[in-house]
C-alpha cells in the first residue's frame, strides 16, 4: 500500500506538472464528448489503476467503470456523476466523472482528497491515540431543529449523545458533550469547546428531514470538511472556495472518519445508504481535529422517524457509531 501511495504522488508530481495556484483552483465539470488533459486537473482512471494495482473495465459502456484490486478493493464510478462507491459505500466525489473516447477521467482533487485517504489510510505519528471524544448534540435550547408530528430534533440528538456518550465510555474512551441538557449553544463555540478540551474526535448528531416526499426519503449520511478548491456536497455545482479552513488541515483525516461512521451506520443498521458528503458546516470550518456531522436518519420519514424515538434503535445506533469510531482508531493508530 506505502509503494503503490508513493507511486501515486509521484504520477500526480510528473504527469499533471500542476502548479501550487492551479491545484487551489477549481476544477470545472467536463462533457463526456472531449476528454480532458491532466493539466487542467483531471487523471486517466486507466493510469491510475496501472500504478495502483487496480483491474480496470466497463460495467456499461462510457457509463459504469469498475476498478478492483487482488486485496479486495472495489470502486465504482458513473460517468458525469459525482456519485462513486468505494467498497460499497456510497461516497459524493467533489466533481463528476468525466468520460472522453472510452477513457474515464477523474479530478486528481478527488483522487488526493476522498479515494487515497480511504483506501490508503494516514497513521497517527507513533504513539498518538485515539483517547478524547467530545459529541456534539445538534440545536438545543430555542433551536428545536426539525419539528414534526411530536417530535423535535434537539431532544432525540441529546437522547442519542448521552447513550453514545455511555457505549464510548464502556470502551475505554473519555468523553464529553457540548451540551448536557435543553441549551442553547452557539454554532461557533461547539468545535471551541472540542478545541480546548484537545479533543482527538469530534462528532456532532443531528437527524434530518424533508418538506416533500417525506415517504420516499430515508437514511444516513455523514458529513466532512469540503476540500480546498470544490463545491460543497448540495451547492449544485457552486460555492467553491480557494481558501482554507482550519477543518481542511485534516481533510485525509475527515474522510476515513466519516467513510468508517457510514459504513458502520448502513450495514448495522440496514439504513439507506445516503452517503458520504461534503459540507462547510460551521460546526466542521473551526475544528483542529478530524471532525464530522452525522445525520443518523429522517425524522419526517413514518417508518424511519419512529425507529429514532425508540430508545432501543437509538442503543443499535450508538453501537454502530461506536464500531465506526474503533475501525477508525485500529486504521491511523501505529
């Protein structure tokens, strides 16, 4: 994996010959009628895989590629779409696919920013672990977030942090909360509070909702910092910024976490997978440390909003984020 890494960035280094400025710029979306030239920021999946080991070939033509690996590795990409698969887990890739004579192209920002960091994950310096937690239970106090029927979000994230609070607790981490009870706290003092207390994680809960719709859409997505130079997961192609976050100097970090959260949540719960996205939330723009934002569910769903109301759903919830928070541990520990 090290060789096939350094492989990689070398064949990134020579073959884009991208300069410092045209890597913070955005890449624009391409049509499938011209391929694109690794100088405005796009590689061959084709060179790619030959560097990294990869099996390459059409699902459907000019359509579905597939990438595997002998270890087990599985990607799946669609031309012109931004949704890609990565062990088959639903990932929201930065730009779309781009496909030009058979050939499919993907933004090297994807490739450095969403693939490598999953597949090839970043170690801890030797000896740093993963110990401090602190959970963010989204709204509180005036802010009810979602209001429906008889629910309300503020109460069921703070329900569903103080049980994962509980679970994190039994593993052996140490744990606190950016609110305890119904209080307001202000967006901006969350990921503070996560700073000052050095914590290694951050995790904020929410739950989320529709207007319309609401018996078709159901299940979980987690979020992550948006990469330098890229439009955030629902800004429809717009919003990308060239400047840096404090987030963003865990990018590689914020993936991995938020890739594992999200397996973790589909598979143990049987969720809808919603993938993993990207946003510059303000709960995720301040925080020093890998740090993501969890929408566990629909409330305005009837069938999945009752399961979040239910005390035991909530238990096999945390038990999940748990998993995925010690798949990430036992990846970038050393």
């Amino acid at each position: 994996m090290k060789i096939a890494a350094r492989l990689f960035v070398l064949a990134l280094a020579v073959g884009l010959a991208l300069s410092a400025s045209a890597q913070r710029r955005a890449v624009a979306p391409l049509r499938a009628t011209s391929p694109p030239s690794p100088g405005r920021g796009y590689v061959r999946l084709w060179d790619w895989a030959r560097l990294n080991n990869f099996d390459i070939r059409w699902l459907q033509r000019d359509k579905v590629l597939e990438l595997s690996s002998h270890r087990g590795s599985r990607l799946v990409f669609t031309a012109e779409s931004r949704e890609a698969q990565i062990n088959g887990i639903k990932v929201l890739l930065s730009f779309p696919l781009a496909v030009g004579n058979s050939v499919g192209w993907i933004s090297s920002l994807d490739l450095r920013a969403a693939v490598q960091p999953v597949l090839y994950p970043l170690k801890n310096p030797r000896g740093a672990k993963i110990k401090n937690i602190v959970l963010d239970p989204g709204h509180g106090g005036k802010d009810p977030g979602y209001q429906g029927r008889s629910y309300q979000e503020k109460k069921y994230t703070l329900l569903l942090a103080q049980e994962l609070r509980d679970q994190l607790l039994r593993a052996g981490f140490n744990v606190s909360l950016t609110r305890s009870t119904d209080a307001f706290v202000d967006l901006p003092v969350r990921p503070d509070l996560a700073n000052r207390r050095r914590a290694d994680l951050f995790i904020s809960l929410h739950f989320n909702a529709v207007e319309s719709g609401v018996n078709q859409v159901s299940g979980s997505q987690v979020y992550c910092m948006t990469p330098v130079g890229a439009s955030s997961t629902n800004a429809r192609g717009a919003g990308a910024e060239a400047t840096a976050s404090i987030g963003n100097r865990n990018d590689a970090k914020n993936i991995l976490l938020a890739y594992q959260l999200q397996k973790s949540l589909t598979r143990n719960l049987g969720a809808e997978d919603r993938g993993v996205c990207r946003g510059r939330l303000a709960v995720l723009r301040d925080a020093t440390m890998p740090a993501v934002l969890i929408e566990g569910g629909f409330l305005s769903h009837p069938v999945e909003g009752r399961k979040i109301v239910d005390p035991a759903y909530r238990r096999q919830m945390a038990k999940a984020i748990v998993n995925g928070v010690l798949a990430y541990k036992d990846l970038v520990e050393q």
